[in-house]
C-alpha cells in the first residue's frame, strides 16, 4: 500500500514543476493541455509531503505492524487516516501516535476494527485510484492536483480543496462512477472567496 503512494509522490513533484503540462500517454503527447495548478503552489505540496512522511515515521517507530495496516489521505494540512486493525486498541494507538506528529489543520479517522485488505483488494484498489486520477488529470473542470486519492477495499478517500462547489461534485461524481468503486468519502472543502 506504502508503495503506490511514493509512486504517486514522485508523479505529484514533477508535474508541480510544470504548469500547464503536456500528457503523455504511451508515449505520445494527448490532445491538448490540462492545467494541474496546485491551490497552495510547490511549498504547499511539499508541506504535504513533509507531515506524511512525519506521520508515516512516527507509525513506523512505535509499531511496524501498525504502520503496514494504516493509509493516509493528505491535503493542504488535511489528513485522513485509513486503515485495517485487529483491534480498538490499535486503532487508538494509531491515532494517538499521528496526532502526536502535529501540523496538520485537520485530521479524520476512517479507521476500522476489519480484516486486512488481502493481495487482490489491494491490486483492485490500486487500479481504481489510477483510473479515477487519470479522469481528474484529464477533466478540464478539475484541478487535479488539489486532491489526494485512496482507495481501500473499493471505498475511495478523497481530501483536497475544489475552487466550487460543480468542482466537488465532478470530483465525486468521477469517483463514484468508476468500475468497481463500493463507496466515496469526500473530505473535501470548497475554496474560500469561490462561488458555493
């Protein structure tokens, strides 16, 4: 699970480099440019990126096995935490290390007392999320950079900040309607000074 978001990390760096940017898809440019402006610029990406991996450290330290069975969503300060435990006291202990970590402006548990996702839940999941990014990435109503994506057991997680509310909706909506997906959890603001 931890794989796929340092993939994600290092796609989500390149294009905050690029503004608009050119897709390429197997290997040829696509028709057109899609802007990928991110709501809070590089610094906010990084910031982003910096209290994941204080959080991912932080579960790392006190329980490896904790940290193996617990997803985070982050965006813009917002976190979202996703997991799998075998039991309440896990889930405590989850958040209670991550809120130790601070700097976050916001945090949610989606944590549930479940079984863990096996192999295939986690090859499904991860398709699910590419798909939905990519129909992000490539929607000219979207500015996909503005929202983080996980997907564990076909229920998806989005948190990020859309510039309006017909924003939001096209964001779930293109989640909810993707092969496979058994529920969205929208975590996601509406930018302040935009039309509701």
């Amino acid at each position: 699970m931890k794989v796929r978001n340092i993939c994600f990390v290092l796609f989500f760096l390149l294009c905050c480099a690029c503004d608009p940017v050119t897709l390429l898809f197997g290997g040829t440019a696509a028709v057109g440019v899609v802007s990928v402006r991110n709501q809070e610029g590089i610094s906010g990406s990084f910031s982003d990126t910096k209290l994941q991996t204080q959080i991912n450290h932080a579960l790392l330290k006190h329980d490896k096995n904790l940290f193996d069975k617990i997803e985070l969503c982050v965006k813009h300060g917002m976190v979202v935490v996703i997991g799998y435990v075998d039991d309440i006291s896990q889930k405590d202990m989850a958040m209670q290390t991550i809120k130790n970590v601070g700097n976050y402006k916001e945090i949610f548990d989606e944590i549930s007392v479940q079984p863990f996702p096996t192999a295939s839940d986690l090859a499904n999941d991860s398709s699910i999320t590419s798909k939905i990014k990519s129909s992000l990435l490539i929607d000219s109503n979207v500015q996909s950079l503005n929202y983080d994506i996980t997907t564990v057991k076909g229920i998806v997680y989005i948190c990020g900040t859309a510039q309006s509310k017909f924003e939001r909706d096209v964001v779930i909506n293109s989640a909810r309607t993707t092969f496979k997906v058994k529920k969205v959890v929208a975590y996601i603001k509406i930018n302040k000074g935009e039309k509701k």
